[in-house]
C-alpha cells in the first residue's frame, strides 16, 4: 500500500485544484459580464421600442394634421361634444348652413387633433397633447411634467 506524501498532495492542488478554481471563477466572470450585458441590451431595446413607437405616433398626429390643413379643416355637425370654435369666430364662414338645412361648424386642425386625442386616448393607450410657445386656447398649455424638464 502506498502512503500519501506532501509531494502527492501538492500535486493534486497544483495539477487538479487550482486549475479548477481558476476555471471557475473565469466561467463565473464570464456568466455575470453576459448577463450584465443582456439585461442592459434589453433596456436599451425597451428604450428604443419606446422611442420608435412614440415617433410613429408622432408622425401620424402630423401627417393627419398637415392633411386637415390642407383641406382647411373640415365642418362637421355642432353638438355638445364638438360645439363651435371660439378661436374661429373671427371667420365669416365658421358656421355654415347646408342646402337641405343641416348646420355644420368648422373644426381646425389642432381643434381636430386634440378632441381625437381626448377621444381615443383610453381606447388605443397612446395619450398626446397639442402644445407650442403660442397658446391661442388654454387647453393648449403644456402640463407640468413638460414645464418640470424632466423630458430632457
């Protein structure tokens, strides 16, 4: 029977153990930078998703409005939810009457935009708002996460 020696166990630590850990701690290593890596790739993705999504929408407000533009807006008939556009009433044909009697209202673009903005927001999750420097309607106001920058 063989006995054990020092020499025998330094071999094994040498030849068997070390190497092993070294191993170990590199696929450790390794494992954690890919996951790291992953997890940040994904939140980069959701980002740009989100943006892509948010640009969509975007140039789809502006493609509608640009359209309603170029017709000049379009008449509909005045009731409760679309009453006339005091913003308009400095136009002689704000309010026009059909020949069959039918009495209809001018909606502008912005007018337009956000009343379906309103409308549709719990219907397809997209909320928009109409805002710039000039303000000719309250509503128009930008909300105070805009106002905050915390946008930026």
């Amino acid at each position: 029977m063989r006995n054990v020696s020092d020499n025998d166990f330094s071999f094994v630590v040498k030849k068997v153990f070390l190497p092993t850990l070294v191993s170990i701690i590199i696929l450790t290593l390794l494992v954690g930078y890919s996951y790291y890596w992953n997890i940040d790739n994904i939140n980069h993705e959701k980002l740009n998703l989100a943006l892509s999504e948010a640009k969509a929408n975007l140039n789809k407000d502006a493609a509608f409005r640009q359209w309603a533009t170029l017709h000049g807006g379009i008449y509909v008939k005045p009731d409760k939810r679309t009453p006339p556009n005091p913003a308009l009433a400095h136009l002689f044909d704000r309010d026009v009457v059909t020949t069959d009697g039918t009495k209809l209202t001018l909606m502008n673009p912005a007018y337009m935009l956000r009343q379906m903005s309103e409308e549709f927001e719990k219907l397809y999750g997209v909320k928009s708002k109409i805002t710039g420097k000039l303000q000719l309607n309250p509503k128009n106001k930008p909300d105070k996460w805009y106002g905050s920058g915390k946008h930026a």
